[in-house]
C-alpha cells in the first residue's frame, strides 16, 4: 500500500477528481473578463462621477468578484453565484423605472 499517496481512490481504481483546485484552473484573464462584466453591470445601475466614481465602481467590483470567488465550491458555482446576482440587479432596476405621472397607458416602446 503507497501511503504517500495523496488523493483518495474509489474503488473503480480512477482516482477522483480533486474540487478543491477549481481556483488554480481559473485563469486570471478570465477573472478580470468577469470583473468586467461586473463592472459593465454596476455602470449601468449605480450612479457615478468622472474618473473618481469610476474607480469606486471598481473597487466594488473586485471585492464582490473575490468573495464570490472564495466562498464557490466549483467554477460552475462561482459562475452561477455570479450570474444570479447580476440578473438580480438587472430585475431590481427594471422594476424601479421611475413613475411618469400618466398611469392610464404604457410607455411606447
């Protein structure tokens, strides 16, 4: 028996496939492609001003990408983790368009 043997085998022999290592896959490119994303997203729902107000969007980018980042269990959950939360925004902005005062007819696409 090799007790230096690191990864646990099942018993069909194939040695299972370490989840805890998703982050090492994750290229950093892809990190800063969602960071992005993210950033497109907050520009589009959170007001903000010249250089200084783009720089705080940023930041708030980062900090939400890297705690997603560490509290996913697999790429596809970080992915997702994201993904809902930006479509959580998108609905939350749709459904606060500001009130036009006439009621009686929607607005004209």
């Amino acid at each position: 028996m090799d007790t230096n043997n690191w990864r646990s085998t099942p018993p069909s022999g194939e040695p299972t496939m370490d989840t805890g290592d998703w982050r090492t896959q994750l290229q950093p490119d892809s990190r800063q492609r969602i960071i992005n994303k993210i950033m497109d997203t907050l520009k589009r729902h959170l007001p903000f001003s010249g250089q200084d107000g783009l720089n705080e969007l940023r930041k708030i980018a980062v900090r939400f990408e890297e705690k997603i980042f560490t509290a996913a269990t697999s790429q596809s959950d970080y992915l997702k983790r994201i993904s809902l939360k930006m479509l959580t925004m998108e609905n939350k902005s749709q459904n606060t368009v500001p009130n036009t005062g006439n009621n009686s007819k929607p607005p004209d696409p």
